[in-house]
C-alpha cells in the first residue's frame, strides 16, 4: 500500500513538530513535508507530490485561507485534502470555511486521536475520489438526518459514495454526521413504466460546500457522502452493484473524436 504524503504548515515550529511526530507515529511515513507559510507550502506543493495537506489558518505572508484558494483554483492540487487547524471554534467561523473548500476541520488545541480521525476522514474522501464515479440524469436524492428529511438533486454515483446538490442547509446538517441515502431513478431509456426506488444507503458525511461562495445569504449547499464498507444490507448493496454495473455498460471503453 502507497504510503501517504502529507504537508504541515505552521507558523508554529513547536506545531509543526509534534504533528509530524505524530504522523510518523500513526502512519509510519517519512513523506511529511514542512513549511511555515502558506507561499513555502506553494513551493513545496509546485515541487513534490502531496496527498493531504493540514494548514493553520492564521499565518503571516500567506495565510491558510489564501493558501486554500490557491489550492482549489489549480487544475492540479484541486483536489488535495485540505485539513485545516485553527483556534477559533465559532460556528459561522466553520461554515465560512466549508464554503470555501476545507475538507476537515480540527480546533486547536487537539489530542493525537483527534488528528488520527480528521485525517482518515480525508483518507476516505481521496479513496471515494478514486472510485469511478458515474454521473446520472437528474434523478431525486432524499437524505434524512436525525429526523429530518432534505430533497436534492443526485450529482454522480460511486460503490462507495455519492454527490447530492441542491440541498438547503440546516443546523442538524454537519459535517461527518450519519445519514441515510435514498435515491428514486427514472430508467434512462424509458423501458420501465415504475421508478426503481434504492433505501437504506447509510453514509457519513464527508463534505459540504455552498452552491455559491459569492452569495453568503444563499443556503444551497453540495453535499458528499461515503458509504462505509461492510454496513450495507445485502439487497441494497445488490441494487447498487446492478446499477453501477449498468452506467459501466453505458460508458464507451475508448473515447475519440471520430
């Protein structure tokens, strides 16, 4: 298995530190790379590959949110997980910086079983990531949380995830809480009269982002969920597979401009 690559940055060299004690402890790599501001991290990320990235917010020269949307606006480093560390705990404070694309959160000060969760969180979202994922038409997604309900829009289908836009955010909806996934799917072709109808999709929340960061009043969020192996009942997971294999089928093996 590919060790994983991470870069530190902190204005702190005590932070900097103890973090990379603690990634060599739980993860046993050495690929860990330093920096004390957001413009070295740059450097670093232009030069050596990372796989998650765990930033201060707070730093001077640049700072954690400027290095964020330096990181999302690359073609390249777009989709890195980006853990960000921050001493203020404020709710609006953390919504702000979901909006802006922060894959995880961790308020400061935090226990090395803390940093160990948020980041195999992130680990969950790269493998999520590297599934093929299978965009669909605009069939109906239902999430309920707790026990409230929210209807949306599904994005794109994996065996071990799913995108959901559309979704009006509220308190109970949080990042890493549980859900349930209910997908109703009008047949592409039109060959059948009913709507095939796939429940009990259990999930996590790995991330949540507004519909548009330029309107702070909008409350339209996307939404992705992973689905945890080995929790799935067999005849939701037998459906899933069916579908799944029917958009594979849908996909040509070679794509040209013939």
């Amino acid at each position: 298995m590919k060790k994983i690559s991470f870069l530190v940055v902190d204005d702190s060299e005590t932070i900097r530190r103890l973090v990379h004690q603690s990634l060599q402890l739980i993860f046993g790599t050495d690929q860990i790379f330093l920096a004390e501001d957001g413009r070295i991290a740059l450097e670093i990320l232009r030069q050596e590959p990372v796989d998650i990235i765990i930033s201060d917010w707070n730093m001077p020269n640049m700072t954690g949110e400027e290095l964020l949307y330096q990181v999302r606006n690359n073609s390249v480093l777009k989709d890195i997980p980006f853990i960000m560390m921050t001493t203020n705990a404020d709710r609006d404070f953390i919504i702000m910086a979901i909006q802006l694309g922060v894959t995880q959160y961790i308020v400061k000060p935090f226990s090395t079983n803390e940093l160990e969760t948020k980041i195999r969180a992130s680990i969950n979202v790269l493998n999520r990531r590297r599934e093929k994922r299978y965009t669909l038409p605009a069939h109906v997604a239902r999430i309920q949380v707790g026990k409230k309900a929210f209807s949306g829009q599904l994005l794109d289908l994996s065996r071990t995830g799913a995108a959901v836009t559309g979704i009006k955010y509220d308190p109970v909806v949080g990042l890493f809480k549980m859900c349930e996934l209910e997908i109703k799917l009008l047949d592409p072709e039109g060959l059948e009269k009913e709507t095939s109808l796939i429940s009990g999709l259990f999930g996590r929340i790995v991330r949540l982002e507004a519909e548009d960061t330029f309107h702070p009043t909008s409350l339209d969020y996307q939404m992705a969920l992973y689905f945890h192996p080995g929790t799935m009942e067999r005849d939701v997971e037998r459906k899933l597979n069916s579908l799944i294999k029917w958009l594979a089928g849908k996909t040509p093996d070679v794509i040209t401009d013939e």
